[in-house]
C-alpha cells in the first residue's frame, strides 16, 4: 500500500485556527492507532500558546489513501475559544492536503536541479536547534517549488524529509496534468482539486461535525476528535459521491 504525506495548515482564525490544527493533528494521531498505522512527524511550526501553524507528517503500513483520501480540502470549526469573555462563536479553518509518496521510479529529480540553503533552526525547539546548522531548505528550480524541514535535530534527516515532501508534491502536480489532459479541465479529486473546497464543519456549542459533501451530521464531536474518525470514513466511502 502507498503512504500518505498529510499537510495541516491553519487557515483564517489566528491562534484560534493553530490550536484547530493541533486538534487536527491528534485526531489524525488516534485515528491512526485505531488503525494500525505507523506515523512520522516530517515537519512542524509551533506557535507559543502551543497550537499549530503547520505540520507534514507521513502515514504508512495499511490502507492508507483509500480512507485519508477523503480528508483533503478546507475544515471548519465553531467555538467559543477559551480567550473570548463575551461567549461569542469564533470561526476558524485549517486547510488539509493528503499527498501520495511516490514509489520508487515514479518521479525522478535531477539534483542540479535542486537548490539547498542550510540555516539554523527556529522556533519551540529549546536552545539545541539554534546553535547548529539543521534547518534545511529545499526548492526545486523547474518549479520554483520550496520546502524547509527543521524539525529533527540531525541536517541529514531534516534533507531526507524535505526531499519527500517534494517528491509527494511534484507527484501531485504530475497527476493533475495528466488529469487535464486526459478530461481537458481538472477533475474533482481528493489530493489537489478540493483543497480550496469547504469539506467538513466542527460545530462545538451543537456537539456535532457536518460533512458537507454528503449533507450528513455526526454527533459526539469529542469522541471522533479523540480519533473515532471510521464511521465518517465508513459513510463517505459507501456515498455515491465522487471525490
């Protein structure tokens, strides 16, 4: 089965859409367990309340694609963020991308056609990442494509990440051209066409999570933040819709 390389990002919502992420993320996190997945942090972008500006993380070891497929596009949250004294609902929204790790063979890059700057690392990681030279920068010349990995300690394996996130990114470049040319304009598909699409809404003062793409609400809203993800994942794969 193919890995995954799932990009969490926040959206509109300032501090209020990084701690989303970070809720995101660990969903995604127990969901995982649930299933037996292994999981791997590539890269991340803390802010100082402890939310998420970013995060990459790779997914592997079991059906993967076929169920993370289906979180791809723009997530929705209401809530009443814990820093607002007159109770009103705040909107947020975190952007999802569920990117394909190419196979071996699948994309070739050239390495005069990379550039990579070396600089030291910043951000919530203690006093060990600014002192040496760890953070890499990746971008890819043809493309303009760039990528910045900082969030292991050692330069080697900052590279390696970087490297797979480009790889997983010109692959999904790969597939909508060849989607284009095939049906002349870009299908709707999970991965690259539904990132700018509103997919999903986390209402908290209603206890319930709306899918939007099959009009369908599930309620116990912590549980399923807490990784009980299968029975949105069950429903959208037996839905006539098509992603």
């Amino acid at each position: 089965m193919n890995s995954v390389i799932i990009e969490i990002r926040a959206g509109a919502g300032g501090e209020e859409a990084s701690l989303f992420a970070g809720n995101l993320f660990r969903m995604y996190s127990k969901y995982a367990q649930t299933q037996s997945w292994k999981l791997r942090v590539l890269d991340l972008r803390e802010t100082e309340l402890g939310g998420l500006k970013e995060i990459i993380f790779e997914l592997k070891n079991g059906d993967v694609f076929p169920k993370m497929k289906y979180e791809a596009g723009v997530h929705r949250v209401q809530r009443i963020p814990e820093t607002e004294k007159a109770g009103r609902i705040h909107t947020s929204t975190c952007s999802i991308a569920v990117l394909l790790k190419p196979q071996k063979a699948e994309i070739k890059i050239n390495p005069q056609d990379l550039k990579f700057d070396f600089y030291r690392a910043s951000g919530h990681g203690g006093q060990y990442v600014n002192k040496r030279m760890t953070a890499v920068r990746v971008t890819y010349l043809p493309t303009g494509f760039t990528v910045t990995c900082q969030n292991e300690r050692s330069l080697q394996q900052n590279k390696e990440n970087a490297l797979a996130i480009l790889e997983a990114r010109l692959l999904e470049k790969k597939q909508i051209e060849e989607e284009e040319k095939i049906s002349g304009q870009r299908r709707a598909q999970i991965g690259w066409a539904k990132r700018a699409e509103k997919i999903r809404t986390y209402n908290f003062p209603q206890n319930r999570i709306t899918d939007h793409r099959i009009k369908k609400s599930f309620h116990r809203l912590e549980k399923i933040l807490n990784g009980e993800l299968e029975p949105i994942i069950r429903t959208l794969q037996k839905s006539k819709v098509q992603f």
